[in-house]
C-alpha cells in the first residue's frame, strides 16, 4: 500500500485526511513536527510527502531526500517560498502546492481586517474598556463608499477582494505584473507607486520572490497617502516590519492589519503562553494598538481545510503514481 507521511500536522486536518485515506487507499501517517534535515529519519519506509512550513527548509534536506528516494514534496498552502525550487529540481523533487483553496476566506479577512480599522474599532474597544463613552473625532469613520481601495496583486484573492470593496461603492484600482481584463470593476495602474499614491486602504495579496522582498519598505511607505491603513493577508517578506512599524507610530499610516510576520514560524500555530518572545520586532508588532495581528488564519475556514489537505494529498499522489503534478512548482 502506498504510504504517505503528513507533516505539520493539526488536529482539525486529521479527520478529513483519513477520509481521504480510506477512499483512495493509501496510509497516511501523522507527524507534529514540520519538515527538516533533522526530521527526515520519519520518512524511512514513505513513498511521498505532504506539510505544511513556514519557514525555509534547509539546503541539505534535499540531496537526503534524494539519497531516500523521495520524489516529491506537497505543500499545503499556496505559498511556497520556503523552498527552494531550483535545488529541489536539481534533486529530482517535484514541490507542488494548493494554488487555490477557498480565496473567498481570504479575501473576506482582508475586508473584514480594513473595515475594522476604518471604523476605528480598535480604539474604540479600548475606550470601553476604560468606561470612556464619549464621541469625538478621533473615533470618526468616512464610509468606503468614499474611499480609494488599491489591491496590489488581482489573482483569485485579489480579485475576490477588490469585487467586495466594488460592492461597497469604493473606487477600486490595482496592480499586477499580469493584468486581468476580466475584472471591469477596477483601474490597473501601471506601478505599486501609482496604485498606493491616493488610496485610502491598501490589501496586499502578492506572492513573495526574491524581487519584491521588503518592496514596503521606508521609501515605499513614504508614498502612501497619509493616514491610509495597510493589509497583509499576503506574505510577511514582502514588508519590511520595523518600517511599518514607523509608518504607524509617525501618523502616515493610521493603522495596519497584518496575518503574517516575516519570522513567524517559531511562533504561528505555536502557544507561547507564559513565555518569553526574543524577537523584539515580533513584540513591538503585538503591542502596537494600532496594529491588528493575527497567526497567519486569514486562510483558516472548513472549507480551505478541506481543501488544503485533500489539495497536498492528491498532488503527493499523484507524483508518486503518475510521476507528475498539475500543481508542481518546477
């Protein structure tokens, strides 16, 4: 019987995972450790591999999963930039990922996260809780039917994002290295710097590489309209933290919603309670009140569950009885 390894592996996962187990008869195998050169003994005996990282796995595990005869590995997130993919390649070891789970989720955090801000939710829940019920214009809002959104990256989350904000009356611009045509209800612009330069909210839905790492950035910051608010449903590589941070606590950013950090993966999906967190940008972004961050769950719905195990499933799968992959990477 084929045997496939599930790494990373949470509670809610298992369930589904055996499910499908059972109707494609194979034996899926349960660790709660994640991926890495250290933890590769755990695939003795395995024709395939499926997990979910969020950080980079090392150089050396890929001439070992070679030298073990795997040939494939299954990521089940879109992202994938914890790998890399020209080494995996040169190993022999097809990665794959669930390009699209339920971007509906997403995309709804992403609204859900801006409207929150917009509406100054944040500061007024801490004006409760200090018994101050007064109004006054700090906790104002201006209705999104006024406002300028930029979506900076329209593939199926952007897409999704931008037609919620369009329904709200917003005007919606956008930027992507590969237009869509199909999307009437937006203005592409032709550089990040065009889009952000008069938006009000700005929701990042980009993938991370190697050109774009920390594109926001103090200079790109400097750009935005002032007291505009900024969502990270995306990757945290893409921001350069300590500069959002600054944008934030100088007023040129009224606030930040972020689901994923740079370095989160000693963190995410980790309880860290009554610990002690070493990463000071980490700390100042949790303490900020006017930041909103959440552990990389802007994805985190039954449905993109589903999918996302059966998606790593199938392409593990697939791999090893067909040698190949719709969902391959390289």
């Amino acid at each position: 019987m084929t045997k496939i390894k599930f790494f990373g592996t949470r509670d809610y996962e298992k369930d589904v995972a055996l499910n499908w187990a059972k109707e494609n008869n194979v034996e899926v195998s349960f660790s709660d450790d994640f991926l890495s050169y250290d933890t590769l003994d755990q695939l003795e005996g395995f024709d395939g591999v499926t997990t979910m990282q969020f950080g980079k796995l090392e150089k050396e595990a890929y001439p070992k999963l070679e030298e073990m005869g795997i040939k494939q590995i299954a990521q089940r997130t879109a992202g994938f930039d914890m790998y890399d993919l020209d080494l995996a390649k040169k190993h022999g070891i097809i990665v794959s990922n669930v390009p699209s789970y339920s971007p509906e989720t997403i995309a709804e955090y992403a609204v859900a996260a801006a409207l929150n801000l917009v509406r100054k939710f944040p500061q007024i829940e801490k004006r409760v809780q200090d018994y101050n019920f007064t109004w006054e214009s700090s906790i104002m809002a201006k209705p999104v039917k006024n406002m300028t959104v930029a979506i900076l990256g329209t593939g199926r989350i952007g897409a999704f994002a931008g037609k919620i904000f369009a329904g709200f009356g917003a005007k919606v611009v956008g930027y992507d290295l590969y237009p869509n045509d199909s999307l009437d209800f937006l203005e592409y612009k032709d550089t990040i710097e065009e889009a952000i330069k008069y938006a009000d909210i700005v929701s990042l839905h980009m993938p991370a590489s190697k050109e774009n790492h920390h594109i926001f950035d103090k200079e790109m910051f400097a750009k935005f309209k002032d007291g505009a608010v900024l969502v990270n449903a995306a990757r945290g590589a893409v921001i350069d933290t300590e500069a959002l941070i600054d944008a934030v606590n100088s007023g040129k950013l009224s606030g930040a919603a972020v689901d994923t950090y740079e370095f989160e993966m000693p963190y995410f999906t980790f309880d860290w309670t009554g610990k002690a967190l070493e990463d000071e940008t980490f700390k100042k972004l949790i303490e900020n009140e006017k930041i909103q961050l959440t552990p990389h769950i802007a994805f985190f719905s039954d449905e993109a569950v589903r999918n996302l195990v059966e998606g790593g499933l199938n392409a593990a799968l697939n791999v090893i009885t067909k040698g190949d992959t719709p969902t391959r990477l390289n």
